[in-house]
C-alpha cells in the first residue's frame, strides 16, 4: 500500500518554473473524511500545490496518488476531476441567470455518475438531495432566485453546494471566505463544521480566525517556500517558533 489508506498522497512534489521552485520536496498526507486547512503566506505554493492536485500543473518530480490508483502525475485536470477530484476556486462560477434551484439541478445533470443525459425528470430522492444541500447551503429561503441575485457570499456557498452535488471524493476549497463579511464567513465556518467526517476536504485559507474556528482538532499544515515548514494542530502551529518568524517576516 504505496499511499498508506489516505485520499491524497504527495510525497516529493516539484514544481520548477524555469529553475525556480514554486514547490520544493512537498509531502501532504490527508485521510479519508479529514478536513485539513492549508496556510502560509503569499508565495508560499499554495496555489502551485493545488493546480498539481487538479492536473492544471505537472510537477517536475515526485509522487501524487488520490487514494490508490490514481496517479494524479499521469492524469489531465479532465480524468481527475472526473475520478472525484471537485475544486472550488476563488471567485464563484454560477449560473447567473438560472434559479438557485436550476444551478444545483445542472449540477446534479452534469454529474455522470448520475445520469449521461442532461434531459431527464428528477426523481423524489433527486429533489430530497436538493433540498438538503439548499439547507446546508442556507439558501432554502431562495431556490427560485436567479443567482445573479445572490449576494457574493451566498454565491459561494451555492457553489459549494454544485460541487457536492457531483459528489466528490476529494473537495478542494480555495480561499472560501475571501471577500465574505464577517457574518457570513461565520456561517461558511459553520457549514464547513457540518461537511466535517462526511467529506475529505482540503481548504486553502488566509483568515486565521476562520481557519482556528474549522481546525478544530484537525491538522493544519503551514507551506513555505513551498515545502512544509510544519503540520499539527492549530495551537502547535501558531506557537511554532519557524512559522511566527515566517509570519511576522523576521
Ligand atoms: P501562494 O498561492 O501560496 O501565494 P503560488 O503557488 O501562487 O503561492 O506561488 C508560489 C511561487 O511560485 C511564487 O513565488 C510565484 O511567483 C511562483 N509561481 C507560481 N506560478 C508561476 C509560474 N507559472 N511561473 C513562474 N513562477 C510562478
């Protein structure tokens, strides 16, 4: 067992553009139903990292394997996303002028586990899988609103919610809170907090308070330089001597 019973498993990731190491000998490890929380500051290789995960980058050496037989080095964005890989980018990506509603039953169309066919009705247990994201997503209140309406925070979430419709194995989130007011990145925490052990998810995150609030007893894993500078619980990390020196830039 090469990649030890984990989802995701990068041992000796590079990733050099032209002789610089955007990713230098980067090892993560993250379990089935784990939520793990990816920091560092700017340039560190988060984004480099996560564009090796979704097939967008191919790393110059070292080992990717999402669960145990797929080599993510040999496979294009295309075969990963379709073997259960879903990334959320930063900005939202909705169907703005189709129902909040519409946009998760696209999502649920498009998911080929489902059904091939984008021309089919939704069964009862189609439309309950509806209504239950609607509620994780806190937007039961406005399925029939077009989402252009949405505000950008409900936007996110509504993406969040397309995402799981296709049903993942390996969420990826990239900044979820970014330009979100405080109250609903409150809320994003909460409904992170609710995905927890039903999904493996890796979120990528600069507001600390968020990240403290989904951390929990999970790992974080701070990235520097890009390679792991250190891995533990969020009140290990943030008493790291390394990671305050990297942080306050002495
Ligand atoms: P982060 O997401 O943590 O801010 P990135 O992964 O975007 O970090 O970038 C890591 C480093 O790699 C940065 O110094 C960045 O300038 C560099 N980098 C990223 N992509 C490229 C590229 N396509 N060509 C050259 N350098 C790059």
């Amino acid at each position: 067992d090469t990649t030890h019973g984990a989802i995701l498993y990068l041992e000796d990731i590079t990733v050099s553009f032209d002789g610089f190491k955007a990713l230098n000998k980067l090892n993560l490890d993250i379990s089935v139903g784990e939520l793990r929380c990816i920091i560092g500051p700017n340039g560190a290789g988060k984004t480099t990292m996560m564009d090796v995960i979704t097939g967008k980058t191919r790393p110059t050496s070292g080992t990717a394997y999402f669960g145990q037989t797929f080599d993510l080095t040999k496979m294009t964005e295309y075969h990963i996303a379709d073997a259960g890989i879903g990334r959320k980018f930063q900005r939202p990506t909705v169907f703005e002028h189709h129902t909040v509603f519409e946009n998760l039953e696209l999502a649920m169309k498009m998911n080929k586990r489902v059904k091939p066919t984008l021309f089919f009705r939704l069964s009862a247990e189609q439309r309950d899988k509806i209504d239950a994201i609607l509620k994780l997503i806190r937007l039961e209140g406005h399925h029939h609103r077009p989402a252009g309406l949405l505000s950008h925070g409900q936007k996110q979430w509504l993406e969040i919610g397309m995402l799981l419709m296709q049903e993942p194995q390996l969420l990826l989130l990239d900044e979820p809170v970014a330009g979100m007011s405080d109250a609903e990145t409150e809320r994003t925490a909460e409904l992170l907090n609710e995905l927890r052990g039903k999904h493996s998810i890796v979120v990528v995150e600069h507001d600390m308070a968020f990240v403290t609030e989904i951390a929990r007893d999970g790992q974080v894993t701070v990235l520097h330089e890009g390679s792991v500078l250190a891995e533990g619980s969020m009140q290990a990390v943030q008493a790291n001597e390394r990671v305050i020196e990297v942080y306050l830039g002495r």
